[in-house]
C-alpha cells in the first residue's frame, strides 16, 4: 500500500484538474490543449510563479492570459542564457587572475599555505573544498597530476576544479596586497567593490544554472554599488544591479555592446509581456550598461 497523504497536504492534482483551477482564479486559457502540453513539460509550480505579479488574492487580474504567462517563463529562460554567457567569461577570468598572482607570488603550491591568506579559519575551510573537489573531478587533467607527481597540483591547476562560489572565497581571504594587485591590473574599481561583485555574480550564476527564476524576484546577494549607481536609483536586489557591476568586469567593450544588443533584442521580442521595473530595469537601462565610467 502506498504512502498516504498528510492531512497538511493538498492531494496531487492532474494537469486537467490545474487548468481548471488556474482558469477559476480568472486566468484566461484560450487553447487547453496548448496549456495541457506545456504542463506536461513545466511543472505547475515553477510556471506559476510566472503569475505572482499578474494576480492579487489569488486571483489573476482581468484579462491575464496562460499565454502571457507561459512568454514571461520563456523570457526568463533567455534572459538567464544571456547572463550565463556573461558570468562565465567573469568566473574564467578571475581563475586565471588569482591562480596567476598566488604563482608568481607563492609558487606553484602557495594555494596550500595558510600564512599567504588573511584567514587561516577560511583557509582550512577552503583546503576541504579543494580536496572534496579534486577527489571527485574525473578530469584528465588532475589524473595527470596523481600519476606524474605524486598527487602535487599546482594552483592553476586546482583553481579549474573550484566552483564559482568557492572561487569567490578564495579571493576574498586573499592578502590586501594581492586582491589589490589584481583590482589594479585588470579593473578600474577596488578590490573591496570586486569582493563583492564576486560574490554577488556566483550567487546569480548559481541561480541561473539551476534554472531558477529571474524575473521578478527579490535578490538576497546585493553587489556593493558606488556613488554614481546610487545616484540613478539602481535598486540593489534586483537583477539590473548584477548587470550593472557585471559591466565593470568585462573590459571588452565589443563583448559588453554586443551583450547589450542582444539584451535589448530579447527585452523587445517579449516587451509585450514583460514589466521593467520586474527586473530593476529603468527606463534609460540601455545608456547605463552602455555608458564608460
């Protein structure tokens, strides 16, 4: 026998029987079939979510369509292609900025050392992630390094298996006098500002590769914002914030326009279903990213 339900629990539902009880909370569903598919393939819940903006206790605002809704889903799915891309080219650039500087500055192991870090706390944490990183990686790379020296990898090696959280930590528990030297060499902001950029962009990333949901959503990681940012208003946990200092971290400015052209092509592809302010988007957003501090 099969487990029974709790009593603090709704009973499953059917994909009929969802359609019938989104089109009672007054949400209009021209094609049943249509909406019959797309929750076979998108789970109730996730594109529900989708709604939260569109409807007030529980019932959809006059007019609101699945249509609607199921576009503001796939615009979010883009949308999160687009920053990916972005965030990436930051996580492999920081790779090779830290693993560089702690090279040259430490030696091939000086990733090891407690004493070449603030925090030796940090440190020992960070040493546990490495290993539980290394020792279930499947790259051929890190094989290379067990067969042929004993196991010794050097940090730019090790720094390809970190994620893009653990990254971040490591720069953070970085000496002053490194985190600076890579803030100088490479950006034109303080390494204070990119601790926090790290931080905030491995928190976006890690949303976006799990699939989650964009589009109006509150951010609890907020990238520190300098004075300027503040003066036009950008909204900390929203996503245009990330964007914002995520500008700062890609110096080609050829890559940064063509993102923002394509940005530009999505957000007026969906400009019918979408709200701006959802995103933390002013009305000037394209100058914004566009414009060289």
């Amino acid at each position: 026998m099969g487990q029974q339900p709790s009593p603090l629990l709704k009973s499953p539902a059917t994909f009929e029987e969802q359609i019938q009880t989104l089109k009672k909370r007054g949400l209009v569903i021209d094609d049943e079939d249509v909406a019959f598919r797309t929750l076979q393939r998108i789970n109730y819940y996730r594109l529900s979510a989708y709604g939260l903006s569109l409807k007030n206790n529980n019932r959809f605002h006059t007019g609101v369509t699945f249509t609607q809704i199921h576009a503001l889903y796939e615009f979010d799915h883009r949308f999160r292609y687009l920053i990916m891309d972005m965030t990436e080219q930051v996580e492999i650039a920081f790779r090779t900025h830290i693993s560089y500087r702690i090279a040259h500055t430490y030696g091939a192991l000086g990733h090891l050392e407690s004493a070449h870090f603030e925090n030796e706390k940090y440190h020992e944490a960070f040493l546990v992630e490495l290993d539980k990183e290394i020792r279930r990686s499947q790259e051929i790379f890190i094989k290379h390094h067990f067969d042929k020296y004993e196991g010794n990898i050097p940090v730019w090696v090790a720094i390809e298996v970190l994620s893009f959280g653990t990254l971040s930590k490591l720069f953070s528990n970085m000496k002053n006098e490194d985190k600076n030297y890579i803030a100088r060499s490479n950006y034109q902001a303080p390494a204070i500002y990119l601790e926090s950029w790290l931080k905030c962009l491995s928190y976006v990333r890690n949303i976006c590769a799990h699939y989650g949901r964009l589009y109006n959503r509150p951010l609890t990681s907020k990238p520190r914002l300098d004075h300027q940012a503040k003066q036009l208003g950008i909204q900390q946990n929203r996503i245009f914030a990330h964007l914002y200092v995520l500008k700062q971290l890609i110096p080609e400015r050829k890559k940064w326009s063509d993102f923002v052209t394509r940005l530009e092509t999505l957000l007026s592809e969906y400009n019918d279903a979408i709200e701006l302010e959802r995103i933390g988007f002013p009305e000037d957003w394209e100058a914004i990213l566009i414009k060289r501090s």
